[in-house]
C-alpha cells in the first residue's frame, strides 16, 4: 500500500521458511527490488536473500552484480530498460537485486514459462501502487503489506487499509455471468433478467455523460470492464433504483474510486461483485515509517486484527 510498508521483510521471512520444503520455488519482481537503499526515500533496505535451488529472473544489469553463484537457465529475447531478462538458478545462497518484466501481460506470461523448469510457484515482489500485479488474471494469491508508510495515525491507517482489504474480499458474480462476460475486456455492457448480455456501446465510464439514457435500457444489472471511477460510483447512487442496482467488475483491482465514494454507493444500496476474486493469504504491517516514526507494534496489530478480523503480522517481528 505504501514504500516501506515493509514488504520485502516479509519476502525474505517467506522465502525462509519455504527453501526446504522439497518445491521449487521462482522469484522475481515487477521493477527494480532488493537494493539495499531506497531509491525514493533514501533510507536503508532489507536486502533479498535468494537460496540454492530457487530460480530468479532479473535484468542482465542486475544479474551481473549478484553476489552468489548461479547458473543461467535462459536469456530471453525481451529487452527492458536494464537489458534482457536472465533466468538463473542458484547454485548457492546469496543475495540479488531483482528486476522482472515491466508490465503485467509479461509477467503472465513469464509465470507461464516457469512450467518448463519444474517450478511449483513463482513469487512476484509487487510495488508500490502496483495492485495491478495482485489481480486473479496474473497471479493465484496475495499478500498485502501496509503500515506507518500509510499514515501514522493508527485510525486512520486500519481505515484505508480496510478500504483496500474490503475490495479483496468483493463477492463473486454467478457462474453463468462469469462465462458469459470474462472474455469481454472493453465497454459497458447490460445484464437484463433473463441473463442475456448487451453491449451498451459505451466504451468507457469516462463517457458516461454523453449516454446517461442508454445506461439502463435492459435493466440494473452493469459490468464495467475497465476502470471503476467516482464519477461512475456517484452517477449510480443518485438513481431512484440505487437498491437495485448491481455492478459487476473485472476484479478488485479495477477500483480507482475513493473510500467515501465506494463506501458512500454501498450505504445508498448499490452492490458490486467481481469476475475474479483473489486469494489474500495474509496482511503484514510494518510500525515503523521511512521518517523514523513508529507506532506501538501491539496497539497497531490488534486494531488491525479487530477491523478485518482475520491474523496480521508484524514484519518486525518475522
């Protein structure tokens, strides 16, 4: 949720704990990760730690200044701003800066080739604001790293990360729509009571002024393929039949609306669900900002744990 939420403490704390388990694991980043300093904020970083066995992709850039023994496995044919991607195996423990594909339709793609070097999973080091990576069309599951980075006030972080936790944790669609919508990647279209689809011939909420008419022609059931905005969120609360209302999305990662816009649609009734739900496998929060700042680690944990009811843990103390 933030730089410095403490997200590669609780990499390297999971890449532990799986190096002897008897599976192969792949590892690697969407941008630049496992530096020592970072880059934004100019304060010191965890460094990642990789183990033998483990496969990594990074830049050729990158993969020349790793400090352990590896063997190179493939040099692909695409090039980033740091030069191809290497896939290496690691002939010893030691550590490594990572730097993967730049956008997500290659990194879906590079999971995909993993197949081929028995790797049972691959972990993606996400970044900041990069929700994208976290959608169930490129990978199985998540963690969500939040903490002081966020806000330092205790309140008012448990609220946005809620907010973001909430949106995880949209409902699922019925099977018969998913089928019918999940290869439709553009536009808004219309789902009228017997189920059957209709492109409103919209091709994105951002010209919703221009068709305020046409919106409702099949009925109050909508399924936005691209971006969930406040305008769109405010247009749909202001109709008289908010309570029937229904927007269906592509998945959480959709949603660029505000917290008091999305919460403010589902007080007036409105109702959201998702094509594809993704899996949140845990919440890490880091007490401690990148200004030196720390909240209490045990206040914070148990506020956490009592707004989202499920474990939260404390990357300091991984």
């Amino acid at each position: 949720m933030a730089k410095n939420a403490g997200k590669t403490e609780c990499l390297n704390y999971i890449l532990r704990k799986v190096k002897n388990t008897g599976k192969r694991f792949a590892l690697t980043s969407i941008g630049i990760d496992g530096e020592n300093r970072d880059q934004v904020c100019q304060t010191p970083k965890p460094e990642i730690e990789i183990f033998e066995d483990m496969i990594f992709i990074t830049s050729e850039m990158h993969y020349r200044s790793k400090r352990l023994v590896a063997e190179i496995m493939d040099v692909s044919t695409q090039q980033t701003s740091l030069g191809r991607l290497v896939t290496a195996r690691a002939v010893s423990s030691g550590k490594a800066l990572l730097s993967g594909p730049a956008d997500t339709g290659s990194l879906k793609t590079l999971i995909q080739k993993m197949k081929r070097f028995d790797v049972d999973t691959t972990i993606v080091d996400g970044a900041l604001s990069r929700l994208s990576l976290s959608s169930p069309a490129v990978t199985e599951a998540m963690v969500l790293a939040t903490g002081a980075a966020v806000s330092c006030n205790i309140p008012q972080l448990v609220r946005k990360t809620k907010y973001v936790y909430d949106l995880i944790c949209l409902e699922k669609a019925e099977p018969e729509i998913i089928r019918q919508l999940i290869d439709i990647e553009q536009g808004m279209w219309s789902i009228d009571e017997n189920g059957k689809v209709h492109d409103l011939n919209i091709p994105s909420v951002f010209m919703l002024e221009n068709n305020k008419d046409e919106v409702f022609k099949y009925g109050n059931t909508l399924y936005v393929a691209g971006a969930i905005s406040d305008k769109l969120l405010q247009f749909l609360r202001q109709q008289k039949q908010i309570k029937e209302i229904t927007l269906i999305i592509r998945d959480f990662t959709k949603v660029f609306a505000s917290m008091e816009t999305y919460y403010a649609f589902l007080k007036k009734g409105g109702t959201m669900k998702v094509l594809q739900k993704s899996k949140l496998l845990a919440v890490c929060i880091n007490p401690q900002s990148p200004e030196g700042y720390c909240l209490d680690s045990d206040e914070l944990r148990v506020a956490m744990q009592e707004s989202l009811g499920i474990p939260v843990y404390d990357v300091k103390k991984m």
